[in-house]
C-alpha cells in the first residue's frame, strides 16, 4: 500500500503519493479549501501512512477527519516537533525546511549542503558533511518582493517576473525587474560563498528560473521537501513494522 505525502505551505497544497522514496504524480491546489482538496485525493485509495508537513497547526477536527481515512496518520506541524527532535534538528524549525534538510542528508551524504527553497519566502539552510544542521537565514521570496514595492512605494507599479531581466534596469519597469532578480541573485551568491564546498541544492517554485542565472553548479530538486516526506513515511513505515 502507498504512503500519501502531504505539504501545505503559506500559499499552496502539494501532495503526491510514494512508495518507499519512489514519488508519483504530484498534484498542487491553491485555494481555501485545504481540506476538501485532501480528502478528494483518498477517494480511491487509502494510504498505508499519511504524512501530512504544515505551516500552520491543523485543528483537532481536520485531524480527526484525517485519521478516518489512513491506517497511520503523522502530523508534523508546530504542535508537533518530536519528529525534529529526534533528528536532530532545532525546534523552530517549519517542517517544510526540515523535509528539504532531511532530504538532502539522503540523497548526498557525507557531502555539506547549502539547500535554498525559493517560495513565497526564501529560506537559506547549511548543512555538514556529518549531516549536522549548521543554521540558515529566511528573507522574502521573488514574487513577494515585487508585490511589497507595489504595496509599499504607492506610486510603483506591480510587476511580473521577467524572462530575461536586464542586470541594470534602463525604465522603471526594468529597474524594479532588475532589482529584484539581481538582488536576488547576488543575495545568493553571498550564501553560496560562506560554504565554497557545499553542494548547492535549489527548490521550491523560482529554482529553474534562479539555477540558470547562478555562476556554480546547482542541484535542482523541484519536489525536495516532498523527498523528505516520503523519508519520513518510509522511516516510520519501518519503525511501527
């Protein structure tokens, strides 16, 4: 039986479903209706394990809804940090950095990572070769800096990201798609710096569009924070035998 892996993070829901590390299709809502868009996926199947990774704290009522539907249900959300704990992750952490974090463990050990998840924010994380979590700094995401200067400056205006930005803007248009994917880019390549030799993985919605303008080698994970979900089925599909 399968494992349903579940990601609900500031503006969207991803999902897939796994068996062992092996993700199938993916599947991405964004909307108000969480739940509903949950429980449309357990229509015809019920997952051996349910993992379901949270920004916020699910109430009691989702969870019991939940419960109902899978064999073994997991909650990783900040009500929930025995998961961080025991791996040896520091309880502040969001579950969506852990999964990414625990994932990159995984897939390059004994190989430090610097992992950046590029969302509605920008999270920055280190980890060792041993695969100890070394720190990491969270600022605004692409989209959401472009939406800030909108709402902030009153007399800019809203702007999409660009294809091809310029380095240096030559309009106002071009001077905040500049500023933003630049600064961006530069932004990273400051972090990049601190750690020559880690491997550099990029995830999340924005890593394409930023791995192509990077100057190192990048690693490319679209669906790590789901990898690391499914590490943690798995993990616990073998705990509870």
């Amino acid at each position: 039986m399968s494992n349903l892996l579940i990601e609900i993070g500031n503006t969207a829901v991803k999902a897939a479903w796994s068996d062992r590390m092996t993700l199938g299709k993916t599947f991405r809502y964004q909307g108000e209706k969480s739940m509903e868009f949950i429980l449309s996926l357990l229509k015809k199947e019920k997952p051996a394990v349910m993992v379901v990774s949270s920004v916020y704290p699910l109430s009691e009522q989702d969870i019991a809804l939940l419960e109902a539907e899978c064999e073994k249900l997991l909650i990783l959300d900040r009500n929930h940090k025995e998961l961080l704990i025991e791996r040896g992750l520091p309880v502040y952490l969001s579950y969506d950095r852990a999964a990414s974090i625990l994932a990159s463990r995984y897939l390059f050990r004994g190989k430090g990572c610097t992992i950046v998840d590029f969302g509605t924010t920008m999270s920055i994380d280190f980890t060792s070769g041993e695969g100890q979590y070394q720190g990491g700094n969270i600022s605004l995401g692409c989209r959401t800096r472009f939406k800030a200067i909108n709402r902030y400056s009153r007399a800019l205006p809203l702007v999409d990201t660009p294809q091809d930005p310029e380095v240096t803007g030559h309009s106002e248009v071009s001077s905040i798609e500049s500023g933003v994917v630049s600064g961006i880019v530069f932004e990273i390549e400051g972090y990049l710096n601190l750690h020559p030799e880690n491997i550099t993985v990029f995830t999340g919605g924005d890593a394409n569009y930023f791995a192509k303008r990077m100057k190192s080698s990048i690693f490319v994970i679209c669906n790590l924070v789901l990898m690391g979900l499914a590490l943690i089925a798995d993990e616990y599909v073998q705990k509870i035998g």
